[in-house]
C-alpha cells in the first residue's frame, strides 16, 4: 500500500525533529556518544547509534573513537551546525 503525501510529509517532519533533537543535544554537550543521546531521547541506543552514524556518513557529524574503547564520540561539523540553522528555521 502506497503512503499518500501527507503520511510522507508526517514521516519526514518526525526525521527532522529527531535529527533536531539529536543536533541540540551535540550542540548543548559539545561532544556525546551514541548512548548519551540514546538517554536524553528516550531511544533505544541501536537506534541512536546507527541515525548517528548515518549523519556521520552525510558529513553532518565528526567522529573520533575513545581511545582504548571501541566507543565513538560525536561532535557537530560545520555542516552540521549549519543543518542546525536549518532546521531550527523550518520547526514551528
């Protein structure tokens, strides 16, 4: 079954709140990891994990892995703080 453009509308716009919610979060603590994030939204840390991995790969998000952990610490890149801009203007 197809989704009509509103569902598509309604999908997107729950993208963009999580990715805003995620973005606010890097901007507030400056750096954080998968699962910092995973408690301050209330989502599962897979979830978390792979969205912030995913932002990583568009270029939105650095990366850098704790040294002697396999852990991964996140931090906003420029193009990130400037989908930031973005976002902030387009939330109602």
């Amino acid at each position: 079954m197809r989704k009509t453009n509103l569902e598509n509308t309604r999908t997107l716009t729950a993208y963009n709140e999580i990715k805003l919610e995620t973005f606010e979060i890097l901007e507030d603590l400056g750096k954080a990891t998968a699962n910092q994030v995973a408690l301050r939204t209330n989502r599962r840390y897979e979830a978390a994990s792979m969205s912030m991995l995913k932002y990583f790969r568009y270029g939105l998000l650095r990366r850098r892995r704790l040294e002697g952990e396999k852990t991964f610490v996140y931090s906003l890149s420029e193009r990130g703080l400037e989908r930031l801009d973005w976002l902030r203007g387009e939330s109602f």
